[in-house]
C-alpha cells in the first residue's frame, strides 16, 4: 500500500519532485539577461501547478525559452523543466506562426529552393537592401549572417561521386545528414564519408529523409514535425533491419529525433533510439571496444577549443567527442566552459531576440578570444553560425577535424591486419 | 572507456577527490547528477564547529579527538595535516580562504545568527569571539532582492554592540532586472553585475550612500564563475567591505563548483555533467566497471571507484516507508530499523536520520552484504557517523574523507 502510493505519487517529467532551490534559474541562459522571461522554476514546475487547474495561467512568455535544456541537466531532483515548458507552450499557445516563422522553419523547403539558385540566394541574402527588407517586413534581424546556401546539394554530390562505391565495403552505416549537410555545408558529409569509409565501412542515404523537425518544433509547427517524424523513424527502421546503425553529426537533430520525438511528439522511437547516433560515439565504441583503431598523420598540428552545445550536454555526450578528439597526437584540445551560445537555432535570427541572443554568448565569445585557438569544435551546426559571426573564429565539427587529422591509408592498413589477427 | 579511478559525485567531495588523485597523476572520471549541495554553500566551511555535546569549539583539532568512535574523522588520520592539504587545495583551484584548522572564528549567517567555522571565503566577513571589528557598519541591500534579510541581519549585528544602517542601493540595469522580481536571486543579480563597467558604478554608488559608516557589509552576489569582480569591487570601496552570506542559491557556492571542475579538468580529469552512474559489475569483493545513464554501451571501467553521492539530498541514500538503502549497488547502510526512531519530534533537536549512511571500514572501503569491496571507497555525506547540522562539521568531512580516500587509493 504504501510502496504503491509512493509510485504512483510520479507525475510527468518528475514535476513533483521540484524542492524549489532555483538552481536551474542560475544556468539558464535567458534568465538574468532577459528580465521579461519569468525564468525556468516560474515558467516551469512552479507555473505547471496553476495551469493544472486552469489553462488561463499560461503565458506567452514560455516562448522566450529557448528550449536548450541547461536547467534539466542543472536540476539535482530530475525535473525535466524544459519538458515541461516546451509542453505547456504545445498544450495552451494558440496563436498561429508568423510567415517569419514558417519559413525559418521550414528548412527543408526553403533549403530545396535557395540550393537550386544558390549563387543568386547567397547574392541577395548577402545585400545590405536584402537584409534591411528581411529586418523590416519579415523581422529576421539584419546583423545576422545567412549560412551560406552550397551550390551542389550533399545528396546530389554523394548520388554521383559516392554511392557506386558504397557497397563494395563489407560493414555499413546509413547517415542521417540533416538540412545543414544537405543545404549548406556539403563538406562535412563529405569528410564523414571519407572517416566512415577508411573505417571500412559504406556509408548509405536513408530512403526518405526529412528536417528533423527541431525548428519545427521550436517555431510551433507541432503537426508538420510529427509527420516528418514519422517519415525518418520509418526510413531508420528500414535501415535499422538491415543492420545498419544510424550515424548523425548534429547533436541537435540526434537529441530531436532521440528524446523529442518522444518527450514531446508523443511518437515510439523505443526500437529505434539505440540505433540512431552521434558518429564520434559511434567511432569511439568501436575504438573502446577494440574492434577500431585509428591512424593520424605525423603533420597534422592545431589548437582547437571545445564548445559544448546545450543539446550535447543534455545527452551527456560530450565525453565521446572529446575523447575521440584527444586521440589525435597533434591536437592540442583545450575545453570551454559550458554554456550556451546564444543562438539556438532559428531563436537568434529573429528580430526580437538578437540582442537576447548575443548578450548570452557573450562569455562564451570573450572565452574563445582568450583561448588564443586556431578553431573552435563543436556538434553543433547553429552554434557553429553564431560563433562565426560573433568571434571570427571558424568552427569545425569534430568529424572534420577527424578527417582532416586522419592518416587514411595507414587507418585502412591497421584494420585490415586487425580482421586478419581476429580472424587467426 | 577506462580511467583509473571513477568518482561518482560532482560535489565537493567528489571533485576534492579527483583533483587529489588527478594532481598525483591518475587518469579520473567525476560523473556528477545536476548541481551539488555546493549552490547551498554558505562562503564559509566548518570543520567541527560544535562537540557531541553541543557545545561551540574552539579548537576543532583538539575537538576531533573527543567524537564518539563512529564519526569518520576517526578513519581519516591526521586531521589538522589534511585540513591544511584541503586549504591548499582550494587556493590552487582559486578559492581563496582565510582560517585554520587549530581556532575557529566565527561567520554571520543569512539570517544574523553567529556560528564557529573553519575557513571563510576571501572577503567574508569574519568574526573574533563575539565582536564585531566595527562600531557603526552601513548594511547595504541591493533593491529588490528579497533572498536577504536585512531587518535579521542588523539584529545579529546590534547584539554584538555595533550600530547599524541599513542602505538599499540600485542601479538602472538592476532596475530593469526588478521587471521579472521572483527571478532577483543572487546568481541572476551577479549575471547582471557582471562586467567591471557595471561594478565601477556599483562602487560609486555605494561609496555615495555609505554615509558615517566605518565598513559596510553587502550580500555575495558578485562573481559567479570567478572572484575577480567581487575583488574588484571591494578595492573600489573606500571603506573596509565585506560579503555577507545569502539565502541560496548561492553565488560563492556557484563560484567554487565551477573553479573546482575548472582545476578538475585543467589536470586532465574527465567531468560527467548531468549523468549518473546507475548500475555496477562486482565480481565477488571487486567492483569491475559502472554503467551511466547517458552513456548507454560505453562502461567506464577503473582500478578504484569512490562513491561521492551525498546524503539524501544528494540522492546518495534513500528512504521509503521502511528503509534506508545506497540506490546504485545496494550497499550496507547503517540506519534504525524502526521507522518511528528515524525523527525527533522537535525539528530543532538532533535527527537520527542526520547520521544514517553507508558502512565503511577503517581504510573507507564500502561494505555488501558484511563484504568489504575492495576497490569502492565511500567519502562525504554518504558516510555514516556524522550529524553535519548538530556537528557543524559538513564541509570538512566533504574534504578530509576524500583526501584519506585519494590517500588510500595512491597507497
């Protein structure tokens, strides 16, 4: 009896098991500089007890969350605070998204479009006259530079110089790219190819791949993130019954399709969460496992400082790329404090919260000035735009410090000898 | 993933411990579930600050030797050497402190009361004995902030003789952030109080309105990542200026847990924010690897693990309606059987429960089943044998048992 009250006392995302220490308050980012948002406790557990009763309580100024789940990881009791925010902003928001937002959103379209006529895209989204129009009528803030738009998309590069050569390998990988990779920095895929295939491992497309959904998600599109939800989890699956794991390089659309989809879209991702992963983890558990090594060149010399973006922490998986990182004999690998950039996402680009935006990742900027850094690595493709603006200093994910680092033909070599020894 | 010693705890004891063993070369992963006690941190640590008899010690050394043989100061060995070693410690990593092992002085509370402790953070107001150094102190509050109550605090000061005038002091960027006033906790007044343009002008204004005062005393809310402003702002004072504890969350508290992982990871070692360690491999008397909530497939294996989880607020130990259990490998724990005991009625007496914690033997090594493990070691809060409320004494059994077990485990 009393062993059974005590379980059924747990309520949705531990709300009950908030002491009220406003803990999460001192590592949320927006709180302290933003004096509008009530904070993550108010906003949270403490606001979550009104709205229980009635959903009049709700206020519109749960939007200046920016989701990145800092108080979660803060929080000693196990509240998942954002959760809870992020829940109350789908249940009781009824206002409709901007067209602002619909198109900050939608990356995937928008991505599809700009890609076709990229010089021109990256022209106009370039001009001081594009930029003033987005600041006034679409209220995207005109200091923000635009991720610039790749002329070839990754899909159509990997279809014409990669594919054919993918099966030849005898173990295989399908990779989720994501928007980024696609749309606007091919580059990377092209050197997580490159890092799988000297692993000795294919590497595939999904079927169907869409946006993961996280700005989606971020921007009130709740149906239309479900639904391509739906579309990637079947494409996984697919891949997954083929005994290919799901390899990622953004935390973010990782975190999205791993605890989103199912904290907040309501979706089953059971069967498919263990399968979808970041590629350093990926690489790092081979390698743990002694069933990888990895060679990297003599000349290969950098000092790059590491940025640990909110969702990464949130997964708790910073360790992976940090110490597939520290593996490379010339890194020297120097590690930031962790804390947000400020960007998250299409948050940054909007009018109303770029001043929000860049007054939180003003530590982090100042940091990186100090760190006296060839490149900052990060996860993260939105922290990567931010810091670019902000500091001057390019970002690299850690897959292409690895492929830039790695000594291919020394790699292939040793883990050929290492399926001949196992094979003795 | 393989380290020579895993620490589960990011709090104090933890990360003591894994600076230790980290300085003494080792290869060592912290993992830490949220923040610490350390963001209820008061800018002061007690060693012993009361006897078993309740009684106010003066010299906690000296104290020590009269615990009852239960206390884990006795598994420790020397005391007053490894008291030194913590002090050492802290100011490596940046945390300034002032005090000793051998006198205690005596720190104000947030709420104006007078207790004995060990160390107080640089720039604290300490007390000798039962006076104040001042005979007329300006008590300043930032407007607004209500985790600071001043009306108890000028009680506490006028009991020890001096004259105090309470100053409420502002500044437009401290008005703005009164817009959201539940969120004017210390931790967010120190962001916004966080760059030296701002705390010149905090200087002025507090000089303006410092009147006749001969010192003035100001809530610590300055310097949540570093002290380099709090400082500041002290020598832009014109008069003596000392920080006064506040209602938590913490600001020094916040301060010393990141400078302590800033050193922890400065020497190599590995820190698991926002993880925990949620089952164990043993094999017979040997625990052989640990298993992480987040770090699914990947076992962190290691020659010694010590555990560092706190009490039961750290989750460290945990009760039901019948029992008290270690939640992560069900370690033996002393505690009352009967449920009834666990409390005193009178909340202000000393609480049973307050002792509860794993058993250890003398060299801190952790018991199953009446079986010694002997790779797991156990150090803080999660110890049986000590009262840290009635003792005064949390702080250096924090410190002390994780400095023995990094001794222990470099033996």
């Amino acid at each position: 009896m009393a062993d059974e009250m005590q379980l059924n006392n747990i309520s949705e995302n531990n709300f009950e098991q908030c002491l009220k220490c406003s803990i999460c308050t001192a590592y949320c980012p927006v709180s302290g500089v933003s004096p509008l948002y009530p904070g993550p406790k108010q906003s949270g557990p403490d606001g979550e007890r009104y709205r229980l009763k009635d959903p009049k309580f709700f206020n519109e100024a749960l939007k200046m969350c920016l989701n990145c789940k800092r108080c979660e990881v803060a929080c000693p009791n196990g509240v998942n605070v954002g959760d809870i925010i992020q829940k109350a902003r789908m249940k009781y928001y009824t206002g409709k998204p901007k067209l602002r937002d619909m198109m900050l959103a939608n990356t995937d379209f928008v991505g599809s479009m700009a890609t076709i006529v990229a010089p021109i895209a990256n022209f106009a989204l370039g001009l001081g006259v594009s930029k003033a129009v987005m600041d006034t009528v679409m209220a995207i803030d005109k200091h923000r530079t635009f991720p610039s738009y790749a002329a070839t998309k990754f899909e159509s590069w990997f279809k014409k110089h990669a594919a054919a050569e993918q099966d030849k390998y005898s173990k295989h990988v399908s990779f989720f790219h994501g928007c980024y990779v696609n749309y606007n920095y091919p580059q990377l895929g092209k050197d997580l190819v490159k890092v799988m295939n000297a692993c000795g491992y294919g590497v595939h497309l999904l079927d169907k791949e869409k946006c993961c959904g996280t700005a989606l998600i971020a921007n009130g599109l709740y149906g239309q993130a479900k639904k391509q939800g739906e579309t990637n989890m079947e494409s996984m699956r697919q891949a997954i019954a083929k005994g290919r794991t799901v390899v990622t390089t953004s935390s973010t659309c990782t975190f999205t399709m791993r605890d989103e989809y199912h904290h907040l879209l309501d979706m089953e991702t059971g069967d498919v969460r263990e399968h979808l992963t970041l590629a350093t983890r990926f690489l790092f558990q081979l390698i743990d496992e002694g069933k990888l090594k990895l060679a990297f060149r003599d000349d290969y010399k950098k000092r790059v400082a590491y940025h640990t973006a909110c969702h990464m922490e949130r997964m708790g998986w910073v360790v992976y790329s940090t110490q597939l990182l520290k593996m490379i004999p010339g890194l020297d690998l120097v590690m930031l404090d962790s804390q947000c950039c400020g960007i998250s996402g299409t948050y940054g680009f909007k009018k109303e919260n770029y001043e929000t935006s860049q007054k939180i990742g003003e530590p982090l900027f100042k940091a990186i000035a100090e760190a006296n850094v060839e490149a900052v690595s990060t996860d993260c493709e939105t922290c990567k735009w931010q810091i670019e603006m902000s500091t001057g200093v390019p970002v690299l994910n850690p897959i292409s410090i690895i492929a830039d680092a790695l000594d291919v033909e020394k790699t292939i070599e040793l883990n050929k000898n290492r399926i001949i020894v196992l094979r003795n | 993933m393989k380290f020579n010693t895993v620490v589960m705890g990011g709090g104090l004891t933890g990360l003591t411990c894994g600076i230790a063993l980290a300085k003494a070369g080792q290869r060592v992963a912290v993992v830490a579930t949220g923040q610490s006690s350390l963001l209820f941190a008061s800018g002061s640590l007690d060693l012993l600050g009361y006897d078993a008899q309740g009684a106010p010690v003066a010299n906690p050394v000296e104290a020590i030797k009269t615990l009852p043989e239960s206390h884990p100061y006795n598994k420790v060995g020397d005391v007053e050497a490894l008291a030194a070693e913590a002090q050492a410690l802290l100011a490596e990593a940046g945390v300034k402190t002032t005090g000793q092992a051998t006198a205690n002085h005596n720190r104000l509370t947030p709420i104006g009361a007078v207790k004995p402790t060990w160390l107080s953070l640089d720039g604290y107001l300490t007390i000798d004995g039962d006076k104040l150094p001042y005979n007329k102190v300006a008590l300043m509050n930032v407007i607004g902030y209500l985790d600071f109550p001043t009306k108890f605090i000028a009680d506490g000061l006028r009991q020890m003789g001096a004259d105090v005038e309470i100053k409420p002091i502002t500044l437009p960027e401290l008005n703005e952030a009164r817009k959201s006033p539940t969120e004017m906790r210390a931790t967010n007044i120190a962001k916004v109080l966080g760059n030296e343009d701002i705390v010149l002008r905090l200087a002025a204004e507090i000089n303006a309105k410092a009147g006749d005062a001969e010192a003035i005393l100001l809530p610590a809310v300055l310097g949540i990542k570093e002290d380099v402003l709090a400082q500041l702002l002290k020598k832009q004072v014109s008069k003596p200026m000392h920080y006064v504890a506040t209602i938590p969350p913490s600001v020094p508290g916040a301060r010393m847990q990141a400078l302590l992982r800033k050193r922890f990871e400065a020497l190599g070692g590995t820190f698991l924010n926002g993880d925990k360690v949620v089952a164990g491999e043993l094999a017979g008397d040997t625990l052989k690897s640990v298993e992480t909530e987040k770090l699914v497939g990947t076992k962190l294996e290691a020659e010694n693990y010590v555990l560092a989880t706190g009490s039961f607020m750290g989750r460290g130990l945990v009760s039901d309606y019948e029992k008290v259990y270690e939640p992560v490998f069900g370690l033996d724990v002393d505690y009352i059987a009967e449920r009834p005991e666990w409390t005193h009625d009178n909340v202000f007496e000393a609480q049973p429960y307050m002792e509860f914690g794993v058993k250890t033997d003398a060299q801190l090594h952790v018991m199953k089943d009446g079986n010694v493990i002997n790779n797991v070691y156990a150090a803080g809060q999660v110890l049986s044998g000590n009262n840290k409320v009635k003792l005064a004494s949390g702080e250096g059994v924090d410190m002390l048992t994780a400095l023995a077990v990094a001794k222990n485990i470099l033996k």
